[in-house]
C-alpha cells in the first residue's frame, strides 16, 4: 500500500497500461494485491493464475473485503456481476508487469537491483532500512524475487519514493535478464556466486554468468557493486565493464572501495569499521554474523552511490533484524529453565550452512547448555552434492558444535563423517526429529535448525515452537 494520501495508480492510466476496459465503478485505488489473504481496503486485486490455484476463484472475496477493483482476463469477466469494478484484460499476468513498467517509467525514484547466490533479502532489507533514514523508501515484500513478484513489487512503487529497492532472483539461465529490464536499476548488487541450484547449471562459472544478467538492465552512467572477495569476481566486473557500468567493489581486500578496517563479531550483533569511497564509519549492524558484515559493505557502496546521507544509513543498521527463518531467535520453554533456538530453516546451501554454523559457534549458552546443529538436506547441488554434506564436518568441529542432528539422504553422509561424540540423532525427515530434540534438548541450550525449503525445516521449527512454547510466546531480543 502506499504511503502518501495520494492513490497508487489513476484508473485511466491503468487502463491505458494494461490495454483495459473498465467495468462497474472501481474506488481508489492504494494498493497492489495478489493474495486475498494479504489484501487492504483498496487495493486492487490481480486474479493472475498460478501453479496451485485461480485468482480468478477469489474476486468475489477481494470485492467483499475492499478491493478497489480486480483485474480479470477477458475470457472469464463474464462470470461476474456486471457492475463490479472490474479491469478486464487479456492476460492478467502481463497486465501486472504492465502495471510494473508504468509505475517505473513514472518514477524520479534511485533505484537498486540486488541479487546473489546468498544473502539476497537480508541485504535488500539492510539497504531499505539504511535508506529509509535519507528518504521515502519502497522496497520488495519477503522474498519476492521471481516473475510476478518482481512486477508485484514494481507496481506498488509509489509516486513520491525517493528510493527503491528490488530483490531480483533465478534458478536457471535467462531468469534475470527479463526482471532486471523492468526494474532499470542504477545500481546493481551482487552479493556473491556459490553453487546453488547448481543442478540447473554445467557449473559455477554458469552461475556467475547468470548472476551477470542483472547488469543488462542497469541504467547508462550506473554501477556495479561487486564482492572483492568471491573468487568469480573477475568474470563478474568483466561483464559489468562490458556494458559500460563503473565497477565498485567491497570485501576485506585492502584494495576494495567499501573496505572492512576493523570488526569484533558479538553473539546478536556485530560492529565494525569500514573506509566506503573514501569515507570512514564506524557502525554497529544488528544481526550477528561475518557472513551480514560482508553484505553491509555493499549496502554502504550502494547508498552511497545512489547519493544517500551514509551517516544516516550506518546509523539505521544498528535497527537491523534478521527475515523470516533467517536466524530469528525464539525461546523454547523447558521444564527448569529455557532453551534458544535459532531459526535458520529458510533454505540452505553450503556457503550459507557454514555462516549459520559460525554464528551457532559465537551464540552463548546457559550454564551446562550446548550448542547443537539440527541439519535438513541442501538439495539442488547435482552430483556434487554428498561432498558438501560431509564437508560439513569440518566447520563443524571448528566452531566446537556440540551435538548434531540430520535429516534426509544427502545428510546421511555428514552422519557418517561425524566422531560418534558430536551425533545427536538421525532421521529420514524432519518431522521424526521433534521426539529425538524433544528428549535431549535441556535447559540453557542453543539450537540452529537449517535445510533447504524441501527437506521441510520450517515445520519442525514450527513443531517445537508449539510443543515448548514461551509462556508469553516470545521471541528473543538481539
């Protein structure tokens, strides 16, 4: 929804992006919806059709709870009353990028792109939050990173949003370039290339190629913000080089222009010292972890270059907190006492596996608590993927992790790699993991739960939390 007491998007102007008819007598309109279950007063709601379900199913609810109008395809706008506020459009889905491009193509906003094979939505949400201390900011929802929810994000951008910032994401060749077109950034945020969803990909050189896509929509005099440190960093600056784009660089690399001068990693925050373009600051960041300091450099290269107060965005980042089942804490209430557990169970690969294990190792524990790992399958890693599991042992052990837990095939490996002292429990799923963790766990334990999405971590973190919950349900501050 926007911000301002002005309306999000004129009729005529929709119509006229969208190559619609207008039906019945549609409200002002605030916002952008897709999801019934989301949907203000207001909004105007796209029925686009998914893999799962038919938005067209869930007019008649978007009306009743306030929809300004719905935008509806040509061949099922018969099916409603013929006076309800309807856009109707020959395909809703390009009606919705349409509606992206407009607001885009009307805005004086600075905008950034942001993608990576790591760290994507924790830095977008460092870069709104440190951005937001400068100006009117909008930035993509959660995650919404693909073909409808970059459009989605694009179209709520408001009229008067000094910046914006959008996540761009792919898990095959050809996804960005198409995204990136329609978010015409100034900068371009790359946080790094591992090998995820790599099975999709003849190898890590692919990915770096495909991370690469975004710079074919950067506007002329724009840049490039890329990681010094990453060992594709060459193949990526030569690309931005290609299309014209001034490269910036950050990382721990004396050479990089927004460089890390001094750090000390604490158990829920971080601070640090860093030279950005020339500029020293000094700043605490609010989440925990090496892994977000590295992401901060960029953040400050980028508001920097899209002319933001760096005072002010440094100062905004001590308000950092961790998204959704990236790292939220969550206290578990025991029989004595209480545990933490770490939410981590938003997706997993091996580079982001290793910075939860570092931050799992830097977390304090109660007295006799332990720190213990409970590890779900990174999956989409083709046939390199049982090497990764097992190489998991090492940080592992590094990072004095107590106990662990495994879930699924690939997890077997690191199993078998374990020293019998440091195996907590074995399963095939998630879900037979809550009675092992139910019984071992104690007071003044520390629990990190981490997988990718299909070996159903969120669930067992969600079973936990129910089984012990808080008696005030709290999550724990940083």
């Amino acid at each position: 929804m926007t911000t301002t007491g002005t309306p999000l998007h004129d009729i005529a102007e929709l119509s006229a992006a969208t190559s619609g008819t207008v039906r019945g007598v549609p409200g002002a309109i605030t916002g952008v919806s897709i999801d019934t279950r989301t949907l203000a007063p207001g909004d105007a709601f796209f029925a686009i059709t998914g893999d799962a379900s038919d938005g067209h199913l869930y007019v008649g609810r978007a009306l009743e709870n306030g929809a300004a109008l719905a935008v509806v395809a040509r061949d099922k706008a018969d099916g409603f009353a013929p006076d309800a506020p309807l856009l109707v459009v020959a395909d809703v889905l390009d009606a919705l990028v349409a509606t992206g491009k407009a607001a885009r193509a009307r805005s004086a906003a600075r905008i950034a792109a942001v993608t990576g094979s790591v760290g994507k939505t924790t830095t977008k949400e460092a870069l709104r939050l440190a951005l937001s201390a400068d100006g009117e900011t909008h930035a993509s929802a959660a995650s919404y990173n693909n073909h409808w929810g970059v459009p989605l994000s694009l179209a709520r951008l408001s009229r008067t949003a000094r910046y914006g910032v959008f996540e761009i994401g792919m898990n095959h060749p050809g996804e960005i370039t198409p995204l990136v077109q329609m978010v015409r950034p100034h900068v371009a945020v790359v946080t790094t290339v591992e090998p995820v969803h790599i099975a999709q990909f003849s190898g890590i050189a692919a990915i770096a190629d495909a991370k690469a896509e975004i710079f074919a929509g950067v506007e002329p005099g724009g840049a490039a913000v890329l990681n010094l440190d990453n060992p594709h960093f060459a193949r990526l600056a030569a690309a931005a080089a290609a299309r014209g784009l001034d490269v910036v660089t950050f990382g721990a690399a004396p050479q990089a222009d927004a460089r890390l001068v001094d750090l000390c990693l604490k158990a829920h925050c971080s601070t640090l010292v860093a030279e950005v373009l020339g500029t020293r600051v000094t700043l605490k960041v609010g989440m925990p972890g090496r892994h977000i300091v590295q992401n901060v450099l960029a953040v400050l290269a980028a508001a920097r270059l899209l002319g933001a107060d760096i005072a002010l965005a440094g100062l905004a980042l001590a308000r950092l907190k961790p998204p959704p089942g990236r790292g939220v804490p969550v206290e578990l209430s025991l029989p004595g006492g209480s545990a933490t557990l770490l939410d981590e169970s938003y997706n997993a690969n091996p580079a982001s596996m290793r910075a939860a294990l570092d931050v799992l190792s830097r977390t304090p524990v109660g007295p006799r608590g332990r720190r213990i790992a409970v590890l779900g399958d990174m999956l989409e890693l083709g046939e390199d993927g049982p090497a990764h599991h097992r190489d998991l042992a090492a940080p592992i052990a590094a990072g004095g992790i107590d106990l662990v837990f495994c879930c699924g095939p690939l997890m077997r490996g690191l199993w078998h790699a374990l020293p019998a002292d440091r195996r907590g429990g074995y399963a095939p799923a998630s879900d037979t993991l809550v009675p092992m963790l139910a019984a071992a766990m104690r007071p003044g334990d520390t629990l990190m739960v981490k997988g990718s999405n299909g070996s159903r971590m969120g669930p067992l973190v969600k079973a936990l939390g129910e089984r012990f919950r808080a008696p005030d349900g709290a999550l724990l501050e940083g």
